[in-house]
C-alpha cells in the first residue's frame, strides 16, 4: 500500500484533490462501498466474495486491474493506472474481515492480493470437497423453507461445484448435468408440490431449472391461497357456532314460564305442569335404578355389624368344638344328659 501511494504521489504531485487533474468518476464512488461489505470475506465464502467484487468492478471498467501488473512509468495511462489502482486496492482491503485483513496486509497492488486469496483458498480440482457438494445437493430438502430460498440454497452448492470443478464443454455432458440439477430441484420439494413435480416430469420438452423453480413458486401461492381459504371457513364457521349459542343462551335467558315461575322455558314446555319427557323420564329411571344396585349406609353398617358377629363367634371356637362332637358321632342328648 505504501508503494502505490508514494507512486500516486509521483505522478500527480499531491493527493487527489479537487484541484487535481486527475478527477475521479463518480461511476467509481457509486454503491461500490455497500457493495463490498455486503459480503465480506472470511475465509469460506471465496466464491461469493469473489463474484461480488467482479460484479462491483466489471461495470466500472476496473475489473482489468485484477489481473493486470503496474505499467512503466513512462507509460501514457500510468497516471490513470495508477489512480484507479489506488481505489481497487483500498476497496479490496475493505471487503476483508479483521482475520483475513492480518493476512493480506502485506500485499501492494490489487492482483497480487487477487491472486494470493484464491490462491490460499481456492478449492478447484478438490476431490473430498466435490464429493462433499455433489452429497449435499443430492440430498437437500425444501423442508420448512419457502420454494425461492431452497432453490437459492441448491443454487449456491451448484455454483461451488463449478467453481471446484468448471463445467463440461462438451453438450452431452452439459444436458446430462443440467437434467441430474433439475432433479436434485423436483425431488427435494416437500410432497404437496407432487402435481406440479409430476406435470414437469412428464413434459415433452424438459424445463429448464429457472422454469421449473418459477412453477413451483406458483403452485406455492396458490396452494398458501387455498389454505387461506380454506382456514378462513373454518374461522368464519366457527365465529357463527359461537354467535349461535350466545343468541340461543340469550333467548333462554329473556323467556319466562307462567306456570313455574322459572326463566328458560315456557308454560307449554314446563315440566312442573306436563312431566318429564318420555326419554328423560326413562333416563332418570335407568339413573335410579343403577343407584338402587348399591347397597345403602344403613344395610352397609348392618351387614359390617354381621361380619364382626361372626368373626367373633369364629375367635371363640364354638364351630371346633361342635365339628369334633360331630365326627365323634356324639349326639346332643348325650351332652344334656
């Protein structure tokens, strides 16, 4: 860093200033900030950092120093080279988090930081981390996400496998991988999207992976619609259960029996006047004869009165006695005699 700023110095004299001829772009100021922290790198996230400083840079016609050494200073553009290096360099710095700041401090120019980022974590043509993403997105459900944030998760697994293993120029190779992503897509939706993942299946002409993640996502809303609807019923049918007692319990409460002198029914209805119905009369008795079953207190005290009698009598050994007269063969003149 301080070898571009003691060239910037050189070549414009001063630091940029308004009074400077070299003035720079507003293009160059624009969001580029935001954009760079948005995501920042932390060591795992290389291919997301690395596309994000690409996109900010790109449209800005500055993605060239990325990959692009210092000019002569004898070059023409090397007061612009020099400039636009300044920024690139300071706004990849930004994008860095504390611990990978301490490691990349060290570099001076904008490619050479570049280069050993990706170097020290690029994961191309690694084997154990190809097999790990080819796992995951073959094993990857929507589960309680929403249809655009589980294709947003498989699309990211995609990216990194091409990022680890670039993809087949070959035709076949790509139609063969294009039809395993969009399966890896149709099977992981949760199975009230089975109709939607049966039309796709079944289509002359397979869908692209964009298409089929835009039917899903209109199968979705029209299936949050009819759940809608249907919960709305439910609520509505249950407000009316609920309106219904209430006017019921009410109409009860204001009617009054001439008869009974009691509020809850009428002359015509009151049971004081005309009895019972016939099948509460006959519940009533079927009540009462169940109770009838049960022995009372009083035969309950009687019959422990009893027991306690004979228990007594037992204890006395007066049934010994008269089972050993009996098998003696003794009878009972014999004993009053």
């Amino acid at each position: 860093m301080a070898e571009v700023s003691t060239k910037i110095q050189t070549a414009t004299g001063s630091a940029i200033t308004a009074g400077s001829q070299l003035v720079v772009p507003d293009r160059w100021l624009t969001h580029l900030p935001v954009i760079a922290k948005c995501n920042i790198f932390n060591g795992s996230n290389l291919l997301l950092w690395s596309r994000t400083i690409q996109a900010a840079l790109k449209p800005r016609k500055l993605i060239h120093l990325l990959t692009t050494d210092f000019p002569d200073e004898l070059h023409p553009e090397y007061q612009k080279f020099v400039m636009e290096e300044e920024f690139v360099f300071g706004w990849l710095l930004d994008s860095l988090s504390a611990e990978q700041l301490t490691t990349y401090t060290s570099y001076e120019t904008s490619k050479t930081l570049w280069e050993a980022v990706h170097r020290n974590h690029s994961k191309k043509n690694d084997k154990s981390k190809i097999i790990s993403l080819t796992i995951q997105a073959y094993t990857l459900k929507q589960g309680d996400m929403n249809v655009l944030t589980y294709s947003n998760k498989l699309r990211e697994i995609h990216n990194e496998l091409d990022h680890c293993r670039p993809p087949s120029t070959d035709p076949v190779a790509r139609a063969h991988e294009a039809t395993n992503r969009l399966c890896q897509f149709l099977q992981g939706l949760r199975p009230e999207f089975e109709l939607i993942r049966s039309q796709l299946y079944n289509r002359e002409d397979e869908p692209t992976f964009d298409e089929a993640v835009s039917k899903a996502m209109q199968e979705e809303s029209r299936l949050n619609t009819s759940k809608g609807s249907i919960e709305s019923t439910a609520y509505a049918t249950k407000g009316q259960n609920y309106q219904k007692n209430d006017s019921e319990k009410q109409n009860r409460e204001d009617i009054f029996c001439n008869y009974c002198k009691k509020k809850g029914h009428t002359k015509d209805k009151c049971w004081k006047l005309h009895g019972k119905p016939p099948h509460i009369a006959r519940a009533h008795m079927t009540q009462q004869d169940n109770s009838n079953d049960l022995p009372s207190a009083q035969d309950f005290q009687k019959m422990m009165q009893e027991l306690q009698s004979l228990k007594s009598f037992i204890n006395s050994g007066s049934i010994i006695g008269s089972t050993s007269m009996a098998n003696s063969g003794a009878r009972v003149e014999d004993w009053t005699s």
